[in-house]
C-alpha cells in the first residue's frame, strides 16, 4: 500500500490470513438522511448468497452506479479505498446495492470475488443507533472457518475487505424492530493509470 494523505485513516486494521479488513467511524455526517431515503426505497427479494443457496433470496435495492458518483457517501468510500492502492494498482467501482434484514431473515456465508481478484467489497451500516444486544454483526472468517472477526453495526460505519474474505452479515435478533440496512460498493482492482 502507498502512503497517500488523501486517504482516510482507519478506526482499525485487521489482516484475515494476509487480506486487510479497515473500519472507519465518524466520517459520515447525516446518517439519517441516507436511513430515511432507504426506508422508502423498493426492495426486491432476489439477491442470494451462492448458487447452492438461490432458494433462500434476501431484499435488496440496487443503485444505478451513475446516481452513486455523484453522491457524498461515495466520495468518503473513494478516499478510504486510497489507503489499499498501490503504484501498480487502483480500484473501480462496479456495482452497488442496499440489503436489509429484519429478525427471521436467513442470511449465508459467502466470498465476493476469487481469491487471486482482491477486489473490495466497501460495506456502510446505515441506522441511526444499534444497541450491542441487537445482532446483526457481520462475522468473517479465516481458512479453517474460524471467526476472524465480527464488526457490529454503528451508525455510518465503513468496513472495507478483500472480497475473498468468507463472511455473512447476521439478521437482528428477536428484540430488534429496526430494519438492519447494509450499503455495499464492491470495487475490482485495475492496472494504476486506467
């Protein structure tokens, strides 16, 4: 990684066997705004995990990548995707969506890209409070499946990973009524200068 001092500096590092893992706190002023804007947005159940588990869909909303540039949230996610480029590479965004999960949803585990990709899969949890006895922390795992990690929710809380990192993101627990909501930007990795 190259020191740029446009890039944000993270709350905290993690290396899950040699692939990073950075969470950034307090970087995103109007978490309500965003959380009013998802309550109304139209959600569809079709995202899966893996093949193997396509029966079990969860609710998702895509953004139009056109619509993403041009919003704030997107130019906090780009400075803290500076710290993982490199002098011989950079990323791109390529999609975005918005999942939400309540209490009762069956969520899986899964990776984001191949290991030999290292794309980034830059995730925010949009709410405007979480209590720790809510769940719906995203745990992620080593190569021998192992909890590596479990990142709960905070309001505007950026994690961003190698996508080939084994994760899942919990549903909220029976206490919760708050919709758990989780934006992901997932990013692949491009020769430095194109």
């Amino acid at each position: 990684m190259i020191d740029n001092p446009a890039a944000l500096a993270a709350s905290r590092e993690l290396l899950i066997d040699g692939r990073p893992l950075r969470v950034f706190d307090g970087h995103l002023p109007n978490v309500g705004d965003y959380v009013r804007g998802l309550s109304r947005a139209a959600y569809t159940r079709t995202e899966i995990a893996r093949p193997e588990t396509a029966e079990h869909k969860h609710w998702a909303t895509e953004v139009k990548l056109e619509a993403l540039l041009q919003q704030p949230i997107f130019d906090i996610t780009r400075r803290a995707v500076l710290g993982f480029t490199t002098a011989t590479f950079g990323y791109r965004p390529y999609r975005a969506y918005t999942n939400v999960a309540s209490f009762g949803d069956m969520l899986f585990t899964h990776t984001d890209c191949l290991p030999d990709q290292h794309d980034l899969t830059a995730l925010w949890y949009l709410c405007e409070n979480w209590d720790l006895e809510w769940g719906g922390e995203t745990m992620f795992f080593d190569a021998q499946d192992e909890v590596a990690a479990a990142i709960q929710p905070r309001p505007g809380r950026l994690v961003i990973f190698d996508g080939a990192i084994k994760h899942v993101g919990r549903p909220p627990n029976r206490i919760c009524y708050a919709p758990r909501y989780t934006f992901a930007i997932k990013f692949e990795r491009q020769a430095a200068g194109r």
